[in-house]
C-alpha cells in the first residue's frame, strides 16, 4: 500500500515550553526490597502502558548494565529503581510488569539491560521508531517532544557516569523527565501512524524489535581499533591484536570501559614503536602516567606473545567478512552484481520516497546487498520473497519492494562495446 508522501502533522504555535521538573516531583529512588515492594504495587494497580528507560555508564564501565531503570504509569506516577542497590533482584517489578505494553524510546539500546534484570515487555512500543516509519528526519527524545508536544526537555546526563554514587539530584531529575512524557508521545505517533496508513506496519516493526535475539559477539572486535586501517603490517597486527585482548581481560575484571584502561591511541604507538624493553615502553608519552607503570608487564607480556608468533599465526591483513566484498568492489569483480544493486538501490529509494520512510526502515541496506550479491536462482517473486523473509524482512516490507526488487535482481551489466 502505497501512502501520500505529505509532511507529518505537528502543532504550530508559541515557543516550546522549557519542561525542567516532573509534575510531581522528583520521586526518591527505590534502594530497598520495602520500598521496591511499594513500587512494584503502584505500577501493578494502575492501567496503560508503562514508559520505562534506563541510564547505563557506557564510557565509563565494561559492561552495558542498567545503573538506573525509570518507570512511569498513569496512576502510579514515576519511580526510579537503583538495581545497584537491590542486587539485580528486581522480582516484584517482573511480577508487576508481567504482560503490559512498554514504551521506550531506541528500545533496542535498553531491552538487552532490563533483560539481564529479567525486566521483558509484553507488548512494546518505540517512540523513535515510529517517528522514523512517521517520516520525521529528526527523532530524538527531545526533538519529537518539542515537536509534537510542545515542551523542550533539558539537555542533561545521559552520557555521564551513573554507576556513581550518589546519584546527583539534577540527574535524577533529568532521569525521571525522561519518561514524564514518553506516553503522551506515543499516543501522539500513534495517531500519526494511523493518519499515514503506517500503523500496521509499526506494529509489526515493534515486535520484532521486541523479539530480536541478543546481537552476536563481533568476529575479530579488535579491529575496530580506532587508527588499524593503517596498518598493514602483520606482525604489528599481532601487536595490537595481543594489547587489545590483554586491555580487554584488564577492563572485563575490573568493569572499566576499555578506553579508560588504555586509549586506542596508545595500542597503536605501542604497536608502531615494538619496544623491546618495559624501559622503552614507559618512555612512550601515554605510558608514562603512575597507572601505566603499574601495568606495564601486562602489555610487554603482551606484546613479547605477539613477537612470538610464527607467521601461520599473524592475522590475516584483511579481516573475514561473512558476506559480499565491498559495494565499491563490485564493478570489477562481478559487474551483474553491481548492475543489481544500482536498480534495487534506485527503485527502493523511490518507493521510500513515496512513502516517507528512510530507505534503511524499508529494507535493510545489508540484507538488500546479500540479496543482489547472490540472489535465489529462482527469480520468481515467491523465490525472492522467501529469501526476504528467512532474513528477517517483515510482512509490510516484503509487500512494498517484492515486485521492485524481483524486478532488479534479474538486471545485467552492460555489454562492453568491441
């Protein structure tokens, strides 16, 4: 189904109004089995969905852990649980939760943490992604809600360190406006989506989301080391290869964010440097500091495994990659590739276009690239449907680019002139 491509409707009207204190207050956080008791027993009695957000310490701890889990309901009001504090052991709230409808905003950024709680929703709706299916180009929490709600929400902490303790009251003031109007924003997209004919597709999107397993463990997450693109080097490969595992165990044990055990910068020199000595090692301007001394056996041991490995063992320069080379690639190594590519990238584009929607949330980029680097022998659009769907595309998605797509894979490259 085909849906105008006109602008989502937001009201118009006097500046937005500057939203810098829940309308009740900012509620004590729940610490202990007593109160975490009240907590759960307010949510249970009250009815509609729930708002429910997180605050973690990415930046500043190894894991991805909950530090600060906000709960909102009509008739309960909010409540912010410090899980820190009750041990992980959130069973009452799992029990009070049991079956309710979340809204969250990004949830696939929060829902692996609350599911280490044992915190799942029921029925899940996801404010940021219905604003995108809505068409909007901007859909952070803030901006959706001074559009379409009419209040600026501060710029606060979500960056900051909430395994801290603690917790400064202007953070959890900026915790707990988080959710005061996660709701009525929902209820507006809602209404949105069913405006624009999107709201089935929505749904579907929601579940899935909701359903999606935990991402698999990178291959080779060393090499996302910031700066390894210029090495070519194998044995300097080894290098940081064997200071990024060493780094890692350091920052697993102590739930230390990788970086603040050691910046990427100094794996790299390290590697560049291949000092022979722990003397030398020191010498090297970011390991000078007290903190790097202290560890510097950790990485000369480190480094002395890597200079020991045969060349059987150096790592590749080039990492596996489980799919298609490189799009820029194509041309020359498969150039019917490249032209299926071209005609899927130009007809979704249009079909994303008629229908306000980025073109990523109409068809993943890499599933479309999978598609086009191998396509089902069978080009029939129930082959290529099937394909779709066993790769995770949804109803509503397979509906919109089936005959497109279907039409693009059976594309060729020109014929060189002679």
């Amino acid at each position: 189904m085909d849906v105008p491509a006109d602008e989502p409707t937001a009201p118009t009207g006097p500046d937005p109004v500057p939203l810098t204190e829940p309308a009740d207050g900012v509620p004590p956080v729940v610490a202990d089995p007593a109160a975490l008791r009240r907590a759960a027993d307010a949510l249970a009695g009250a009815k509609g969905p729930v708002a429910v957000d997180t605050e973690r310490a990415s930046g500043y701890r190894y894991s991805q852990r909950a530090y600060l889990v906000q709960l909102r309901r009509e008739g309960a009001g909010t409540w912010l649980v410090d899980p820190i504090a009750l041990g992980g052991r959130l069973d009452p709230l799992v029990q009070a939760l049991d079956g309710t409808e979340w809204v969250l905003h990004a949830a696939s950024q929060d829902l692996p943490c609350l599911a280490e709680l044992g915190l799942r929703p029921g029925v899940l709706f996801d404010t940021e992604l219905a604003g995108r299916l809505a068409g909007f180009e901007r859909v952070a929490l803030g901006t959706l809600v001074e559009r379409l709600l009419g209040y600026r929400l501060e710029k606060g902490h979500g960056a900051a360190d909430w395994s801290r303790r603690p917790l400064p009251a202007d953070w959890l003031t900026y915790a707990a406006l988080d959710v005061e109007l996660l709701v009525q924003l929902r209820d507006v997209l809602e209404t949105e989506l069913e405006r624009q004919g999107k709201l089935a597709w929505a749904l579907e999107e929601f579940e899935a989301v909701r359903m999606a397993p935990l991402p698999r463990p990178r291959t080779d997450p060393w090499r996302r080391t910031s700066g390894i693109h210029r090495v070519r080097n194998q044995r300097q490969l080894a290098m940081v290869r064997s200071l990024w595992e060493a780094r890692d165990a350091v920052a697993r044990e102590r739930d230390i964010a990788p970086g603040r055990v050691l910046p990427d910068s100094a794996l790299m020199e390290a590697a560049a440097r291949n000092p022979a000595s722990e003397a030398e090692l020191l010498a090297l301007p970011v390991f000078r500091g007290r903190a790097q001394r202290r560890m510097s056996g950790v990485w000369m041991n480190a480094l002395r495994k890597a200079a020991g490995l045969t060349k059987a063992e150096l790592p590749e320069p080039a990492g596996q990659h489980d799919g298609p080379p490189p799009p820029n690639r194509w041309a020359d190594k498969d150039p019917d590739a490249a032209a299926r590519l071209a005609a899927a990238r130009t007809s979704l584009s249009a079909i994303a276009e008629a229908n306000t929607l980025p073109v990523e949330n109409l068809l993943l980029p890499d599933l479309v690239r999978r598609t086009c680097w191998q396509p089902p022998a069978d080009l029939s659009p129930e082959s290529v449907a099937s394909v779709l769907r066993e790769n995770g595309a949804r109803s509503w998605q397979i509906e919109l680019t089936l005959e497109a797509l279907t039409k693009a894979l059976a594309a060729t490259a020109p014929t060189p002139p002679n």
